[in-house]
C-alpha cells in the first residue's frame, strides 16, 4: 500500500476552520500527549524537530530544516514536513507538507479558544501583524466570525495593504489604540520582544488572543492586559515556563501560576462572561501538530 504525500494546496482544499476546532477539542478528550523537541546546529542552520505522541491518535514528527541563506538563492528559508505514524504498529501513515500543518494548527489552534471565550456575536476583528500567519488568520475568523468586519494593522502600512489585496473585505486602520478599544476580538502575529498591546486600551468583554512570542525574550502585551484580563492557554506545558508572555509577569509578581484558569485539557473551563477581559496565550506544541495532522489525513482520505 502506497503511503499518501499530502502536498500543501491539494490538502487544504479540502480543509474546513471549524471542523478542525472540533477536532483540536476532541484530541483533547485522549490521554494527554507526550511531547519533545530537538535541535541540531550547523552555523547558520537549524535543524528543529517536534514529536508526539498521543495514546489513541498516533505519532507525529514534525522536522523544520531553517537555512537563513536560502532567500539569497530565491529559495525558501524554511523546509520540512510532518511524519505521521499509527498507534496501532508505528508504521508510517502519511507524509504531510510542513506549511500545511503549521497555517492550519497555528490559526486554528487560536480560533478554538476565540470560540469558546469571545462574544459569539462579535462585529469587529482586529489582526495584529501583517505577516503569513496574519492572512491565514483573516481565513480562519472569517470562518469563524462571519458576522464581523475584519480590520488589520500593521507597523508597516504597506504590508497590510499586500494581505488586504489577497482578503477581499479587509480594512486596514492606522491607529492602534483606537482599533484595539474598538474591536471586540484582537489576534496579534507580531515578532516583538516589546509590548504592541495596552491593558490600558481594553475594555469588558473583549477577547485578546495572543500568538507571536515563542521566545522567553518576546510578549505582545504589557502587564496591565495581563493583570486585567482572565488568562486562557493552549497547554501550560509549553507557556508558563518558556515564554516571556507569561515568564516575564510571573517573575515580576504581576501574576500568579493560579492566574492562568486552563488550558485545552479543561476545555470546560473556557468560558467569560460579557464583564470578562479573556486573554488566551498560543504556544503551540508538538501535540496539537499531530492533532492538526491527523484532521489533514482523515479528510484526505476523504
């Protein structure tokens, strides 16, 4: 039997946001997963692995090969894929492209907890960043707000221009302290080690969801949105003790391990109240690329 290579447009034609939500909620019902990561070096490249290992869903490794040299030569930066294997004998089950798995589990990991904690009714999604993960996540709260505007802001003005020209309805604003006090789902995707967001500017009832700091030199938002807010993670694992989001408050005392309600395996959890500021921090995870990745295989398989 031959193995499926799943290559990145083919697979994601036949994606859908909200049946990957449901997905990401259901692998959290199963054991939860063992996970690692590995890093090999050759200066300048990296070499990153992420494997997992749910009981009842399978094994995934996922490789991202990282040559910083590689746009000089009008390739790209980085390569890899995700190798996913069955609980049942460990054979190997699927090939998936690399780009697929972390557009869908990264937008799509963000979108679950805006489900479970932002007005349903929400009219107003600000995008914070205008990078690769900034459109793939207009797809996924459009899909999952179709009743909201969708706004974006950018330091660059020009660059979320380019994501407005590829997202028809797209509205790109300058003034981010107003857009922030505005909308009622803000989503950031920046590279920052400072601050883009005010606790000052947020308001009851609004919903900020977190993604761009992976590094515990990085966070998005400033004490005051953290001290205000009720905070929300994908995995404690791989948050509270690895990225400055929440290692910088925590070692300042701003807040308490007992600040951070849940995370994905407490999904009940996941509910506020229209008084409620809810904060959630993605960090991702080896786990929720398998879970991702075993959506990917199913739904080609059709």
């Amino acid at each position: 039997m031959s193995i499926p290579h799943i290559p990145f447009a083919e697979g994601e034609a036949k994606l859908d946001w909200l049946e990957l939500t449901r997905a990401l909620a259901d692998g959290h019902t199963l054991p939860k997963a063992q996970i690692g990561d590995t890093f090999l070096y050759r200066d300048p490249d990296t070499m990153l692995t992420r494997s997992a290992w749910i009981d009842g869903l399978g094994i995934a490794v996922k490789t991202a090969n990282i040559f910083p040299r590689n746009p000089e030569r009008g390739d790209p930066m980085i390569n890899g894929a995700v190798n996913l294997y069955s609980d049942h004998d460990g054979a190997l089950s699927a090939l998936v492209d690399f780009h697929l798995v972390t557009k869908w589990k990264t937008a799509g990991d963000s979108l679950l907890a805006a489900l479970r904690l932002a007005d349903p009714d929400a009219r107003e999604v600000l995008v914070v960043g205008a990078g690769t993960v900034g459109l793939s996540l207009c797809e996924a709260f459009g899909a999952g707000f179709p009743k909201a505007r969708l706004k974006m802001w950018n330091r660059t003005r020009s660059k979320a221009e380019e994501v407005a020209a590829r997202y028809a309805g797209l509205e790109v604003v300058d003034d981010l302290a107003e857009a922030v006090n505005r909308a009622d789902i803000i989503v950031t995707a920046t590279m920052s080690s400072e601050p883009v967001i005010r606790g000052e500017w947020l308001r009851p009832g609004q919903h900020l969801n977190l993604i761009g700091a992976y590094r515990p030199d990085m966070r998005e938002a400033d004490d005051e949105a953290m001290r205000r807010a009720r905070i929300f993670v994908d995995s404690v694992d791989t948050t509270l003790d690895h990225i400055g989001e929440l290692m910088m408050p925590l070692a300042d005392g701003v807040i308490t391990r007992a600040d951070v309600v849940a995370d994905y395996y407490d999904l009940d959890a996941f509910k506020a109240s229209r008084d409620d500021i809810t904060l959630f921090k993605n960090g991702g995870g080896a786990h929720l690329d398998l879970m991702t990745s075993r959506y990917i295989l199913d739904k080609w398989q059709g």
